[in-house]
C-alpha cells in the first residue's frame, strides 16, 4: 500500500475548529462549520448510491455550495470531474463520455445546459440535492485518511489534435503541489488568499485545497470584479492573490494609483510571460508581483519568479519549486546548454503520472518520471526558465487556454470549409484572442461562419476575426505556417 495522509479537512477541522475557512459575501464559515456542511452534502451524495471509485462531474459556480460539494466526494472517495461552465454541450458530452462519468451534479442556473445532455449520465441539481431529506441520507464512514496515489480529481486540457484530454490528478499531486508553493512563499499565520478565478481550473481548486492544509481562509469571489478586488486588497484582508495579465489590468486601470494593504504581499501571475509596462506599473505601485509557469499537468505552478527579480528578469518564468525540477532537452535527447532552445521537461511529485484513456500520449509525454510539457523554452546560465513558445501554438486568452486545433476542427466540420488555420492575435483587453483564416469555393459571411462556430465551442473560442484568403501558407512537409498568416490581417480593422 502506497503512503497516505490524514484527511485534509477532517484534520484541519480537528486541529483549528474555530479559525475561518471560508468567506463569501461577506459571510465567514469556520472549518468547524466547513465540516458540518460537507458532512451534510456527503451523507445526501451518498443517499444516491455515490461510492468510493465512482467519477461524479461538478459543473458549478464559484460559490459555497461547490466548496461544500468538493470535499463531501471527497469525503466519499469520489474522483471529481471538473467541468468548464463556460462549454458547449456538446464538449461537456465529450467529457462525460471519455471519463465514464456516472452522475454530474450540476448549479441550477445551468439547466437549460445539462438539458441538451440527455441521457449521458444520471443528473442531480444542487437545488434538488437540498430536497433530500437528512433524514433519507445514507450514513456514511468518513475516509480517516488519503491515499496519496488516489486519483482525486480529473481536469480536461486540450492537445495539439483538438480532442481534450482528462489529465489525472492524485492526492499527492495536490499535496505536493500545496507544499511547494509554501516553500517558495513561505507560510504566514495571517494569510488569507483571494480567490477570484474558476475552481474548475487548476488554479481555484488548488486555492481550495491550500486552504485545508495551511488552515488558511480563503476569499471566494464568484464572479472576477476588478472594484472589489482592489477593495479587498486595500483592506488588508487579504495577503496573497492568485491573477493572469487580463485581470491584473482591469484591476490597474480602475485602481486610479491607490496602494494596497501593507499586509498583501503577493499577487501570483500566471498565464503567460507579462508585459514589461505592466510589470513597471506594478514596481512603481508597489505591488508584489511573482509570475510563474504551471498546467493542469503539475497541479498549478511549478516555476516561479520572485518580485526581486521580475524586472532584472524580464520574460523569465523563474526557478522550480523546492520539490520539483526542470531541464531543456534537445531533439537527440541531450540536455541542451544554457540559453540553447529545446522542450522543456519537468519531474515532480506535483506532476501528474498520465492522461485518461491516452495511453499513446502518456508513452510520448512521459520518460523515467520526467514530463514533456509539450513548450519550448531555455534556461539561461543561472538556471531561470524562459518560455518561448507554450505549447506550440497554444492561445492564452483572458487566463483560457485554446488551442487552434480544436477550432480548426470544428470550422472544417463545415461542409463549404476546405482549409482553416487559427491563431492568437494580441488584444488590449485579453492578451489575446483568435483569428481564423479559411479557405472555400463560396463566399461566406463572417458573421455565418462566428454563429456556426457557437454551436460547438465555448464563448471564448469563437474567432473574433474569421479572414478567407485563397490559400493557407504550407511548407515542405505540408505543415501550415500559422506565423504566416499575420500578413493576411486586414490593416484597417
């Protein structure tokens, strides 16, 4: 039997009942209260024959009730499938499907949604979940401990060949993951952590679960608002606060040169290497900026870049975590010398040890306990990660990740589609977003092809421009050379 650790909220339930947990809208609950309420939701999961194994998808909302429902499976040894709410039906079926997920617990305001899903799975709505009666709830043994190399959750990411892939995540995976970022930030009995971004990715839910082993309350937000982000962080409530470029320049633009609370003292930035102007608007505010490098593969970060160095480094994504490490290989395997380009490679116990149902790509990406991570980048002579190219032509819009690929797909489903290429433009307000350029026989209305594209892809993945040129750029091997298709941008916009 591998190694195992008590459980997290029970133990941290047991150890600080009285310290906050949570606060939402202005409402605290102490992890006392915390492990009522997940009791409470477990013995009502449990009353629906949810057993330890099963995979059960939450598609929720940033709220209390998805904290609870969280660590109620748990509790039952569930393994949770984290849904997007910002899918189509037809890519939540996708997921359901590949996962062999048995029941979806879903927030009520996405009925109209889970409507479209028919018969993939059992379905039960959080306003339904409170019409079982405590009474009719099933008794339940709660889990004494975890086991680190259980899978605890499921997250799906997209590939190069547009079919998302569910990447597992173990208990120890979060574990580690919870521990090197303490490592690296250090542990402060006041911490207290906002979190403003989705718990269905790997950034809020690991929030989530730092919150249960550092025995530290977090602030959940269940909509991204940049006013009451900076009056949070005026207040001096909060100290640590997790943030992709978008966000931290809507929070800049309406922050009119006000300081934050001495008491906050680090906004973590992810997705993507940030802009030198942003990064001298937050030095000359004061503001406490670490960018890091992370995927739902490492469970969150995995490298970071302290504040000291954000300026004398710029682009770096900064230096592994305590527990991990990272290497640049070359095309023959060999380690590449600094400032040489090649894959970067990363081992770790916060590193997942594979895909669900990809056994081909986990033989690809996988190596002595190392990961190919899939990106491009170097490492310069004092050991700092640069980032050129993430995951090959991976689009960071807003903190999302899209891949061209799966929109690719989707505009050649269409019969008048002979050729589509996709790529990531910049945009002032999310970093970037996608253009698609096509090629047909017809002449289509860019507003057809953006409406079409609605019915099978998230809002954030519909192509703000769709351009039909004549041919897509290819080279020797038949490859499409996306850099080429800049030049077929309209000047005038």
């Amino acid at each position: 039997m591998g190694q195992s650790i008590p459980n997290w909220l029970m133990q941290r339930a047991y150890l600080t009942p009285n310290r906050t947990g949570l606060v939402y809208d202005e409402k605290k609950w102490s992890f006392a209260e915390m492990q009522a309420n997940v009791c409470l939701f477990a013995g009502k999961f449990a009353s629906l024959s949810i057993t330890a194994g099963m995979r059960i998808g939450i598609l929720m909302k940033n709220n209390p009730e998805t904290v609870w429902a969280i660590h109620a499976l748990q509790q039952l040894g569930a393994e949770i499938v984290f849904l997007n709410n910002r899918l189509t039906s037809a890519e939540i079926i996708f997921q359901l499907k590949d996962s062999a997920t048995k029941m979806l617990v879903f927030h009520s305001d996405y009925e109209i949604l889970v409507d479209h899903i028919q018969d993939e799975c059992k379905r039960i709505s959080t306003y339904s979940l409170y019409d079982i009666n405590q009474r009719n709830a099933v008794e339940f043994t709660i889990k004494d401990e975890f086991q680190l190399d259980d899978v605890c959750s499921i997250m799906y990411t997209s590939g190069t060949t547009g079919k998302p892939k569910g990447v597992l995540q173990t208990y120890g995976n979060h574990w580690w993951s919870a521990t090197g970022s303490a490592l690296n930030l250090g542990l402060h009995a006041d911490d207290s952590w906002l979190c403003a971004v989705p718990l269905f990715h790997i950034s809020g839910f690991s929030i989530i679960m730092k919150s249960v082993i550092y025995g530290m309350p977090v602030y959940l937000m269940e909509q991204f608002n940049e006013q009451e982000a900076n009056t949070l962080l005026q207040s001096g409530k909060i100290t640590i606060m997790s943030v992709v470029s978008a966000m931290l320049t809507r929070m800049l633009a309406v922050n009119d040169d006000a300081e934050y609370h001495r008491n906050f003292r680090c906004m973590l930035l992810g997705g993507g290497a940030a802009r030198l102007q942003l990064l001298e608007i937050c030095k000359n505010n004061g503001i406490p900026i670490f960018q890091t490098y992370g995927m739902t593969e490492t469970a969150s970060q995995i490298v970071t870049l302290s504040p000291e160095d954000s300026l004398l480094k710029l682009g770096s994504a900064g230096k592994p975590l305590f527990p991990a490490q990272v290497k640049i290989t070359l095309d023959t395997g060999k380690e590449a010398n600094p400032g040489t380009p090649g894959d970067i490679i990363v081992k770790g116990p916060n590193v997942t040890y594979g895909y669900l149902n990809r056994k081909e790509t986990n033989d690809q990406s996988f190596h002595e306990g190392w990961f190919r991570t899939g990106d491009i980048g170097y490492l310069d002579q004092e050991g700092f990660l640069y980032v050129l190219d993430r995951r090959s032509d991976l689009i960071i819009s807003g903190g999302e990740n899209i891949y061209p690929a799966e929109i690719e797909a989707v505009l050649m489903d269409r019969n008048e589609i002979k050729e589509a290429g996709v790529i990531g433009v910049d945009d002032p307000k999310w970093g970037k977003v996608p253009y698609a350029f096509i090629v047909s026989d017809y002449e289509l209305l860019e507003a057809d092809v953006q409406n079409y594209c609605r019915k099978k892809l998230a809002a954030y993945k519909i192509p703000k421009r769709v351009i039909q040129i004549k041919c897509l750029p290819r080279n020797g091997t038949n490859k499409v050379m996306r850099h080429r298709l800049l030049k077929y941008i309209p000047k005038k916009q």
